[in-house]
C-alpha cells in the first residue's frame, strides 16, 4: 500500500513541506537536526521517485499520502 511507502516520521516531514514549512522550522516543530530534516526529504525524495520537493509534494498527493 501506498501508505507504507514512507516512515511516519517521513509522512510527517512531506506534509510539513507541503504546507510550505521551511527546513529550519522543519526541525524546530519535531525536535531534530536540519540535517536529520534533510535526511528525511532525501529519503523521501527517493521513496518517491522524484528529484525537487515540489514534485514530492505533486506525488505524495497523487497517491494520497497528504
């Protein structure tokens, strides 16, 4: 299922990109690093098959992830 693609946590990261939330604010609201921020869209990125985030944004929505 589509919805066991990506960690909750990586769930959590994308809808907060989706909402336009940056990097920083990112990692202040779920008590990580940048750098852990970071790793989550690259996975997610990954997960996706998509290299920008506006595109994981476009494909989290097409498969109902967010």
């Amino acid at each position: 299922r589509p919805t066991e693609m990506l960690s909750s946590r990586e769930l959590e990261v994308l809808t907060l990109v989706a909402d336009k939330v940056k990097t920083q604010d990112i990692a202040d609201r779920l008590s990580i690093s940048i750098r852990t921020v970071r790793t989550h869209i690259q996975h997610l990125m990954y997960k996706l098959h998509v290299h920008k985030r506006a595109e994981a944004v476009k494909e989290g929505k097409r498969l109902e992830l967010i």
